[in-house]
C-alpha cells in the first residue's frame, strides 16, 4: 500500500479512473465495476466534475452521478477524488465558481464530503492567492477532507505550495500529471522533484495512452474499433510501436495482459505513487489489477524505459 501525502491514508496502488462513466459505461456496469474495485481492496477512485461534457446529450457531471447512486449506499467502501475548473456551468477557480462546484459535485456524488479534491487545470485569470483560500475554505468547513493539483506548470504547483506556507492554508496532498510510456516530458522535467521534495502523492493519468499501451491500436485500420481511436493515433508510428511490442514480450513472460505491465512500468518510476486506469466494462478491470501486484524486473524497466526515450516526448 501506498501513502497519500503526508495524510498517513494508505492507497491501494492503483486509482480507478472513471471517465467512462454516464458515457460508455452504463449505471449497472458502472455499479459493477465499483463492487469489484472495491472487493479487489481498491481504495481511492478519481472523477471530475467535467466528466463527460464532451459526449452528445451530456452536460457533465455524469460521472459524478453514477458513483453518487453507489455511493449512496457504500460510503464507507471507497475514497472519492473529484475535481473542478472545467465543467461547462462552473468554469475556472474564482472563489465563488469553486465553492459552488464543489456544493454541485457534493449533491451528485451525494456524500458530505469529498476525500480529495483537485484544482483540475490552472486559472491564469484568477488570482492564485484566491483559489487557494477558497480551497482552504472548504477544508475548514469539511466539505472536502484533502485538496491537491491537476496539469499545473512547475512554477505555479511551487507558488502554490509556497502560498501554503505563508498563511497557513490547507496544503496540497497530491499531484495528477499526465505521464506514460509515451508522454513522459512534462512529469519528469521539473514536476517530479518538486513532488518528491514536498511529500506529495502522484497519481498520473492517461498512463496508458487512450489504449495504445494495451496493443489495441497497432495499424490504422484498429483505430477505428472505438471512440478513442483518434486519440491513440498520434502514437502510431516505429517509437510507439517498438514499445509496445516490448511490453507484449514482458506480458508474455509473466502471464499478464500488455497493460498490467505498461502500469506496472508506472508505478516503478521514481515519485509516482499510484497510476490511473479506468475500466469501461468489468472485464476490463483485472489487467489494471493485476497491476498493482506485478513487480518489473530492473532490466525490464531499464529496457522499456530507453524505448520510452526515443519517443522523446
């Protein structure tokens, strides 16, 4: 098990995304795949507020209200993570926007208190000193039990940390990068030491690249078996594919699917405490499972590792 933060709460080694959910995920198999997360000694599941604006016919927060029709009667089964800055009615981190999502995000996930909550993306037009206090306020009234960071630069997690320590608000306990095999840039060139630095837990999204890292997409034709085909697409080419192949000798070896290892890879780097996978239908969900137990090898790691630099990203 892993810590979040320096909480003491210990996390089970993989977060359950859940961006599927209210879009290709019905309510019933949203509702059995939260059962078996949980069963499988799951312990902290991510959403947004935002999830799924994008689909035809939603608004968002539909995510927010599946998990809330289990959480209604499992509360106590699973930490809950969400996030705010992006849903089409609640947009940037005012004040004001940030206290009234989170008031929408508590009546759909219809619990008194969100576990974790993420500032989702930077608001370059609100003030940070702001947000950070409407943060605070929400931790002082119990509404929200931890804050922590999504997609910020370096520079403006170290300001907001340094804003912590100046008047005493409520610090961050983690951070959400994007990071992967085939996205590793952004993480690693500053991020990182600042996580290491200052005790935060890193749990990294889209770590299996829209499905590229399981070997669902290895020709054009492929791409056009789902709705994250496109997506995928840009990691079709010599790099992405050579890693890819690599991670389907090390699954062949082991007697695991091609994305336990491309987490398992995750998970072994340096700050990273838990990655983030979601499943869209129950069969889906053992692979990202049995991550949170297989152990690489060094040489495995070293070797995915020099494919990963080539792609350079």
């Amino acid at each position: 098990m892993a810590k979040l933060g320096r909480t003491g709460i210990e996390i089970y080694p993989l977060i359950l995304g859940t961006n599927t959910f209210g879009w290709t995920t019905g309510e019933a198999e949203a509702h059995r795949i939260l059962d078996a997360f949980a069963d499988a000694g799951g312990t902290l599941v991510d959403t947004a507020d935002s999830y799924s604006a994008w689909a035809p016919g939603n608004t968002g927060g539909e995510s927010e209200t599946v998990i809330g029709t289990w959480l209604a009667k499992h509360r106590d089964r699973l930490l809950i993570a969400t996030k705010v800055s992006q849903h089409p009615e609640y947009k940037g981190l005012s004040a004001a926007n940030v206290k009234a999502a989170a008031e929408a995000s508590l009546q759909r996930l219809r619990t008194d208190a969100i576990d974790v909550y993420y500032a989702h993306f930077d608001d370059a037009d609100t003030p940070l000193e702001e947000t950070v206090a409407a943060f605070d306020a929400l931790v002082t009234e119990g509404k929200v039990r931890h804050i922590a960071v999504s997609n910020y630069s370096p520079e403006r997690l170290r300001e907001w940390l340094d804003i912590t320590e100046a008047t005493g608000a409520a610090r961050p306990v983690a951070l959400q990068p994007k990071y992967s095999l085939v996205s590793r840039a952004s993480f690693e060139a500053g991020l990182r030491d600042i996580a290491v630095a200052e005790d935060l837990s890193v749990f990294p999204y889209h770590v299996l690249a829209s499905g590229f890292l399981t070997g669902k997409y290895r020709t054009e034709s492929d791409l056009e078996q789902s709705v994250r085909g496109g997506a995928a697409a840009k990691h079709l080419n010599p790099s992405g594919l050579a890693i890819v192949e690599r991670l389907d000798r090390i699954a062949q070896d082991r007697g695991v699917a091609t994305a336990s290892v491309a987490l398992a890879w995750a998970r072994s780097r340096p700050g990273v405490t838990a990655p983030i996978a979601g499943a869209r239908a129950l069969d889906q969900l053992a692979p990202l499972l049995a991550s949170a137990e297989l152990e690489l090898t060094p040489d495995e790691i070293d070797e995915l590792t020099a494919l990963s630099d080539v792609v350079g990203s």
